[in-house]
C-alpha cells in the first residue's frame, strides 16, 4: 500500500511537473491571454481528463507554477546561504534572483493581459504566504503596526513586491537582485 501511495505521488508530481513546464515554454512564445489549455495538454503530452484531475483551468496552473517557483527559490536560497530565512520578506530575494535568471534566459511574451493575470496571481500568492507566516506578529509589533490587521499587512507586502517588480522588469533596470531587494525592504519597512 505504501508503495503505490509513493509511485502516485511520483505520477502526480511528473504529470504536474510537465504541465508547469508546458505552460513555461508557452509563456516564452506567445501572450498568456492567447494560449489554451489544449495547447498545454500538447506540449506537455498529457490527456484533457489529467488535467482537469488537478487543475480547473489554465490560471490554477499558473498559481501552481507561481508556487513551484516559491518553493525552488526558497529552497535554493536555503542550500546556498548559511544564513536563516529572514520573516516575512524571505521570499523576496530568492523570488528576485529567481526572476533575474529569467530575465536572462529569455523574455516571456506575456502582453498586458497576460502580465496583469501574473501579477494578480503572484500578489495573491504572495499575500497568503505572508499572511501564514507567524512572524509577521513580531515585526509588526517592533514596527509599532499591531493594529494592523493580518490580510490587510499581507496585501501591502504582496503590492509592493508586485509594484517594485514591475518597476525592475518594464524599466529594463541593471540592478542586482540584492540592490532591488534592498529598495523593496525599504519600502516595506520604512
């Protein structure tokens, strides 16, 4: 029994596995708005009932890649640094690092549609992920805000990481991920 629970989950994370990189290359070719979901099946070489078996359309894939990155860049973060995670903004650099290697690799053709279903879903991504993050009581309480309510603090977070992204990437900025991590920090915390 435990053996067929380990091999579906090893189903399971290479199906999901090839969608999330379906949807990647897609993402590199054409606008967001533009791609459909059998172009995703296609390339990921998997049948229209598998998708729907873990995912309702094309934008619950896309939050499911936004949190793959997460968990790739935090993870890579954590190998790399003997440095502990840093509260509620540990996200950011990895996240910032994450998208520097992109950048690199080759612009996605998002157009505005796309880059605003992105933005929308990382900000909601983001905002649960603060919003979980128990040590946000602790800075918020060093910073005076403890009348802040949690979801409200969240959404500030999640805007400004969104906002301060936007800015480095449509501005074709030549900052470092660490120095747009510092101005994001200092929006946050001033």
């Amino acid at each position: 029994m435990a053996r067929q629970k380990r091999e579906k989950d090893r189903r399971i994370q290479k199906t999901q596995k090839l969608l999330h990189e379906a949807l990647g290359s897609l993402i590199r070719e054409k606008p967001y708005e533009e791609i459909v979901v059998k172009e995703i099946l296609d390339r990921a070489n998997v049948g229209r009932s598998t998708f729907y078996m873990h995912f309702r359309d094309k934008d619950e894939l896309l939050t499911s890649v936004l949190h793959e990155m997460l968990r790739t860049a935090q993870t890579a973060q954590i190998l790399t640094s003997s440095k502990k995670p840093e509260g509620i903004m540990h996200f950011s650099l990895p996240l910032f690092e994450h998208i520097h290697r992109q950048r690199h690799m080759g612009h996605a053709q998002m157009g505005v549609k796309g880059w605003t279903v992105v933005h929308q879903h990382l900000r909601n991504v983001l905002a649960l992920l603060v919003a979980d993050d128990e040590s946000w009581m602790a800075q918020t309480r060093r910073k005076g805000r403890n009348t802040v309510p949690r979801d409200l603090f969240a959404q500030h977070v999640a805007s400004t990481f969104v906002l301060v992204l936007n800015w480095w990437v449509e501005t074709k900025s030549p900052l470092a991920p660490k120095e747009i991590n510092e101005i994001f920090r200092l929006l946050i915390c001033s």
